[in-house]
C-alpha cells in the first residue's frame, strides 16, 4: 500500500494467442489492474505480446509462479489445459482469470472449484454474457416484476466455420471437449443466470457433416418447475451470414434477444394499466437498467418504450392456470449501438469480468462468474455430449454436490 492507495493486483497471463492480445487490449487501463508477465511455451509469440505490452516475456506457468510480482494468472490457452494450470495457480496462492470452459470434463472442473474453495482464493470463468448489459437489463426487469420469470429459454447459434480448417483443434473433442463443451457452456450458463435454477436432466443430438466432424447439435434441457431450456450451435456458416437468436417467454411477455454476443433486445408485453406506466419510465432509467462495472458505456445506448392501450380486451386472459387482466400492448427496444458495436460490447464484457476478479480479491466477495457457475455450465454440457451419443436422457451433476465431492485432479 501506497500513500494510502491500494496497490495494483499484478496478473501473468499464460497463453499468447489472438486471443491473449484481444484479453490485454479490452483490459488496458482497468484500475486496480497491471500486467506484469506473459508466458507461452512459443518464444515468437511471448516477446512479441510482451514487447507489446512492455513486460517480460516468460516461457511457462510455472515461470509466472516463480514471480513475486504475479497475484492472479490469467488463463488463455486452449480448453484442455484449463483445469489443470487452473488448479497449479490456485495451489501456488494465487488468483485466477480463467478462459471458459473451466474445464473439459465434470470431473476436472469439480476439481478447480474444489481447490479454488480450499485456497480460499478468487476464481473468474470468462462467461462474458454474466457481464453483458442486455442480459442484466433483462434480470433487473424480472427481479421489478416488470417480466416474469421465463419459463422457456430458447438459443439458436447458426456460426461461422470460415476459419476453422479440418485441422482446427476445434474439432478435436480431446483438445475442445466438443461444441457443447467448448462453445454451448457459454449458453448454459446465461439459461441458468436468467432461470435462475440448476438443470435436471437433457436430451441431445449430434450431426456430422458429411465425411466430416460433428458440426451441428442441440439439447433440449429441463430445469426446475417444467421450465425447458433449448440450445442448438451449427458452425456451418460464413461470417457474414451468421445469425443467433435467444428467446425468452416470460408467459404474457417476450424477449427477443440478437447476437452470441447480444447488442440489441426487443421486449413484447402485455399489462394493465400500472405496469404501462412503470415501462413508459424505463427511458429516464437508462443507466442504473445497464450498468454493469468495469463496463464502459459508449453513449449511444438507448432504450425505446411505445405503449398501445386498450390494443386487446378488458376481458380477463388466461395461460398455463395464469389470469390476469392485461389489455395494454407494450414493446419496449433496448440497443447497445447496433451491430457495428459489437466488438466494443465484446470487449467491454471481458473487462467488466476481469474488473470482477479485481473487486472481488480487494473486497473479499464471490465474483458474478464464479467457478460453481463454471463447473454448473461444464456439467450440463458433459451431460449432453453424452445424450447425443447414447441417444437417452441424461441427469446433470448438482454442481453443489461435485464441490462437495472434492474430485481430484
């Protein structure tokens, strides 16, 4: 500590990817934050992000350890290495950043949380959508009552394959875990964020392309209260016509959510008279709706409200044992910038998670994105990669109970 100030938590970052530079780039200048090494068994790759970056340039993990001036490590190397330099670092006292998946199997991934637990230090999983402003918008509008809790979850991923040749590790379950694993946890963890529950049980499929690796799969997911969850990613597409859907039905509301990374949400709903009113104020509660920390807003945010009244009848409806009496018509547009701020969103939810180990490790707090949360999404998509290939239903882990397991590494 210096004149009074609390010192900067210092972060090795092991694993010099494209990936590594975009982390570095979306972090720089996080407060509380500074590099202090970067490690990557590719000496090439090590000097020239270091260089970049003005810090020294390290070959291994275990060289990061050996520095005093490394309190957390951040993890961006591939999926199958995640757990087990996950668990090296927490042995070693220190902090964690980790790329998701937490790991590739339940197993693995119930031992990091097992040891994150022991030593009593901070893991983050880099589940960027716990840190995106549209999705938290939709939490703060469920927890006003302005939306129910949903009771169907629906996610559809058309992505692009255009750079992922046939010897991509992408396609290699051993290095990736397979799409549920390496892509879908992404998307079982926003359905348990937004459920607000613990999946049960999956069905799954798988689809090969021809003479090819599988390439397309769907779960289909039961939560608590007969809320189902469905999830399908197909890497099948160029860039430029990739298109991804999330869904949400609240019941006499829904929200249409676009983009794996989303930047504009659109909110149909029907209400009496008080609630039209409450949604006509959201535009005056733009910031406290979207605040995320360690998020930047760029300032063209907004959000749009128009209220049809008396668009249905007086006349009580009724859905699934529900009545009420809602005649007014609302839909309500809530934009990040649109499609060319994308990148920006993407970047400010990786800082907004590193700024949450941050404050975390200073406050002594859980993270949002904690390594349960890592473990619950790796359970769910361990599940149903076996659904698909036995073709039964599968119950997914408690990620209570494989905590409590303390599996080893």
């Amino acid at each position: 500590m210096t004149g009074g100030a609390l010192a900067p938590l210092g972060v090795g970052l092991v694993g010099c990817g494209g990936f590594a530079e975009f982390v570095l780039d979306a972090v720089a200048g996080l407060p509380g934050l500074r590099l202090a090494a970067v490690a990557d068994p590719s000496r090439d790759r090590a000097e020239r992000l270091g260089a970049r970056h003005g810090v020294p340039a390290l070959a291994s993990l275990d060289e990061l350890l050996g520095r005093d001036d490394v309190a957390a490590v951040l993890i961006a190397t591939p999926p199958a290495t995640h757990a087990a330099m996950a668990i090296t670092a927490l042995r070693a006292g220190r902090h964690v950043f980790c790329e998701k998946p937490l790991a590739t199997t339940t197993e693995d991934a119930s031992a990091v949380a097992h040891e994150a637990r022991l030593a009593g230090r901070v893991l983050v999983v880099d589940h960027v959508l716990r840190y995106n402003p549209l999705l938290r918008a939709v939490r703060h509008l469920t927890e006003r009552g302005l939306l129910a809790p949903p009771r169907r979850f629906l996610f559809e991923n058309d992505a692009s394959d255009e750079d992922l040749g046939p010897d991509h590790w992408f396609w290699d379950p051993a290095h990736s875990g397979g799409i549920f694993v390496e892509h879908g946890v992404h998307f079982f963890d926003a359905a348990r964020t937004l459920l607000g529950s613990d999946p049960v049980s999956v069905r799954a499929t798988a689809v090969a392309r021809p003479g090819g690796p599988v390439d397309m799969v769907s779960a289909d997911v039961v939560h608590p209260g007969g809320v189902l969850a469905s999830h399908l990613h197909s890497f099948t597409h160029a860039h430029r016509a990739e298109r991804q859907l999330m869904r949400l039905d609240h019941g006499f509301a829904e929200t249409r959510i676009s983009g794996w990374i989303p930047v504009r949400a659109e909110i149909s709903s029907w209400t009496d008279e008080a609630g039209a009113h409450r949604w006509q104020q959201l535009p005056d509660q733009l910031g406290e709706l979207l605040s995320v920390d360690g998020f930047r807003p760029h300032g063209e945010e907004g959000i749009t409200v128009r209220v049809e009244r008396d668009a249905g009848s007086a006349a009580p409806a009724r859905g699934r044992g529900e009545q009420r009496t809602v005649p007014h018509h609302v839909t309500a547009v809530i934009d990040l910038g649109g499609e060319a701020r994308k990148p920006y969103v993407y970047a400010q939810s990786v800082r907004a998670a590193v700024a949450d180990l941050v404050r975390a490790v200073r406050e002594g707090t859980p993270p949002v994105a904690d390594a349960v949360s890592g473990l619950a999404a790796v359970a769910v998509a361990e599940a149903a990669t076996l659904a698909a290939s036995t073709g039964t239903e599968q119950r997914v882990l408690s990620p209570d109970l494989a905590v409590s397991g303390g599996a080893s590494a």
